[in-house]
C-alpha cells in the first residue's frame, strides 16, 4: 500500500471575551513543540512525496499496452472483429443459398429443389448464430474497453489527489520551519526551560480497538505523576483523528472526543477549542481517573482513527515540562450497523511519532499565573496551530494529525 496522504489541521480559535483574553506573549509554544511540529510536518511531506510517486507509477502501468485490463480489451476487441467477420460470411452465405434457390431451373428435380431449400434453411441458422455470437462479442469488447478506461480514470483522479496532497504538504512542511525559524530568531531558547518528564505519564484504558459508526463508546484516561515531587498543575492532552479506509479523506468532522471530571456527569467537548481542566495539584506517585467518550456518526465510513493522549505540567515556582512525546492509540472505524463481535482494547501505537530529539522547552512556553482548572478553557497559539497543522502515519495504513498543545491560563 503506498505511503498515505496528510489532512490539514484549522488554526486555533480563541473566543474568550476580550476582558479574559490573555497576554499573547504567554501563548507562545516552546521551541521544543515547534521543533516537534516540524518534525511531523517534514514525515508528512516525506509521505506525500512517497504517495504521489506511487500514484503515478500506478497510472504508467495502468496505461501500459501489457497491463491485465489493456490486454483483456485488446483481445475482447480482437475477439469482435472476428466475431463481425463470421457474421458478414454467414450473411453471405444466405445470399448465395437464396440465389440458388431461385434460379433453380424448371427441370430442376424434387430433389435439387429440396437439397437448396436445406442449404438455405442452415444457412440462415447459421446466420442467425453468427449474429447472436457476434452481439455478445461486442458487448464484452464495450465491457473490457470500459473497465480498462476506468482504471485509467481512477488512477489518474489518483495521482491528481497525490498531486495536491504534496503540495499542501510543502506549505505545511514550509509554515512549521518558518515558525520554528522565527521563534529561534526571538531568542525563544534564552531563559529558564521547561523539561521533558517521562514519568508523567498517560494512559488509555478501555478504548475498543474497532468502533462502528453510529455508537458511541467510553473510556479512561489516567494521568499519573510518577515523580517524587508534586506537581502543582497539571493539563492532560487528547485529541482524535480519523480517515476513510483509503487514508486520503479526513473524517475529523464525523468523530467527536468527549471527557467529564470525576465530580461532574456532564459531557464537555475536547478539540481545538475547548481542552481539559488541569489537575490542580497531582502529588508525588498519586494518579488521576478522566472519564472519556469517543462518538462516531453514523454517517461515518469505514476507515481508521487514532486517539492521541499526552500531558504538561507547571509549577508554581515556574518550573515546568511534560511527555516528550505523544502516545497514539489507533482503532478502526466500521461502518454503521457492522457486528465487529467481541473486540481487544486499543494499544498505544508501536510506531512512535517521528519526532526530533527533544530539547528543554522555553521560558516562553509557562502558563501566566492563575488556575486552568477554574477556567475550563485554555488560550489559542496561533503559531504552533499553523507549525502543527502538519500530519504523520502512525500505522495501519492511515495519515493522523499530530498537534501537542501547549495551555496557558488566565490571571
């Protein structure tokens, strides 16, 4: 299977009140998300390159007089002019057999009589043979000619698709270096950092591995501080992408991730717009349970999602850091009314986000002082929406989108 197209991400939003918004200069991400940003839009743009050379091999050997369907038609029309030649020798014969029955002299015996009447008689039938064997012919030389025209069709469609794939795939690669480029210039790196911390971990349980469109099914996300320090806030991440099964339509509007705390049963939306509350503090060794909810529309086809989960941390004494990278749990979506049967739980992607070494984070990247979780909401980061709108295949033959966010909050 060639190597899949990206889907391209929209900006963030922020449409908090104009009193709430905050300090834009707090909304920075930090270098090392940029750099991760740029990372995947690079290995996406690898992938669309990949994809677009595939496709148009595809249609090269489509077009090829040896490929099975040019061949097929080539002899299905063979097959008919043959068949059209039989039939022109059978009409003949039906003429020369009419003649003779005509100009049969008068002292032309009962026998030659009769003789020239059975010559006309077969020779008719065999007219009438010849006339069925050659309409069959020509309908499975329209038949073969059309399949072969509509290989042809679709792999040029194909290549086309790839065609614009790739180029979206530059301007996400080129938008991700630019950002990346300009935070550097900023000095974006001076200060005190933020670290990565791999034991703040993320965890998805009870995520089925196969969903069917039109259900809903629920799940847990658990956060646990593996560390021996508290960490005063911390901001749990998910974030869910979807393809068809061929991987070139995204069906992010058909799938809907949903999260509710531990001491509410209300439903609140995760996307780019609406994030989790922080947990606020998360001590030394302790966990904490999210309760998750992923939604498929029943008009969704079959294809392929992954659900992705990481975690940030801030302290109040301005340290900060988080999961170096994002853990991916890839599922499959069936198609409204399917019986999958009994299904494993998903599992965290063996193939691991191509990301560049992970760098400390900036000083830009910390929150301004205040509570997330009395909020409910986080700020946009207009630069690393544009840098992320990048994609990445993470398996099973689908492109998924990549975007670590980066929350702030109010004063």
């Amino acid at each position: 299977m060639p190597a899949l197209l990206l889907s391209v991400s929209p900006a963030f939003a922020d449409d908090k009140p104009a009193a709430q918004t905050q300090d834009k200069t707090q909304d920075k991400p930090s270098i090392a998300e940029l750099e991760k940003a740029a990372a995947a839009a690079k290995a996406a743009y690898d992938d669309a390159v990949k994809a677009e050379s595939a496709a148009k091999a595809a249609l090269e050997a489509a077009q090829s007089d040896t490929s099975p369907l040019a061949v097929a038609a080539k002899t299905a029309k063979t097959a008919a002019a043959e068949a059209a030649a039989a039939k022109g020798d059978a009409d003949q014969a039906v003429i020369d057999a009419q003649a003779a029955v005509d100009t049969l002299p008068e002292t032309a015996t009962e026998e030659e009589k009769a003789a020239a009447a059975t010559e006309l008689t077969e020779a008719k039938t065999a007219a009438e043979t010849a006339k069925e064997t050659k309409a069959a012919a020509d309908a499975a030389a329209v038949e073969a000619v059309d399949a072969w025209d509509d290989e042809l069709v679709a792999a040029a469609r194909k290549l086309g698709q790839a065609q614009k794939a790739t180029k979206e795939a530059l301007a996400d690669k080129t938008a991700a270096d630019e950002a990346l480029a300009k935070a550097k210039e900023e000095g974006g790196e001076d200060g005190e950092d933020c670290v990565p911390e791999a034991r703040l971990t993320t965890v998805v349980t009870g995520l089925p591995s196969t969903v069917v469109a039109g259900t809903k099914v629920d799940f847990k996300l658990r956060v646990t501080n593996g560390t021996d320090k508290t960490m005063d806030k911390v901001l749990p991440f998910a974030y869910v992408h979807a393809t068809d099964r061929s991987g070139l339509k995204s069906t992010d509007d058909l799938v809907h991730l949903q999260w509710s705390s531990a001491s509410s049963s209300k439903w609140k939306t995760v996307d780019n717009k609406h994030y989790m509350d922080a947990i606020s503090p998360l001590k030394a060794g302790a966990h904490a349970d999210i309760k998750m909810r992923l939604k498929v529309d029943a008009s969704a086809p079959a294809g392929n999602g992954v659900t992705f989960v990481a975690g940030d941390y801030f302290n109040d004494n301005g340290t900060c850091g988080g999961n170096p990278d994002l853990e991916g749990y890839e599922f499959l979506i069936a198609a409204a009314g399917s019986r999958p049967g009994k299904v494993d739980d998903a599992k965290p992607s063996t193939t691991k986000p191509n990301t560049s070494d992970v760098k400390t984070q900036s000083s830009a990247s910390r929150p301004v002082s205040g509570s997330l979780a009395a909020t409910g909401s986080s700020s946009a980061m207009p630069q690393l929406a544009l840098a992320s709108g990048a994609a990445m295949a993470i398996g099973g033959g689908a492109v998924f989108l990549v975007r670590r966010r980066k929350a702030g909050t109010r004063a």
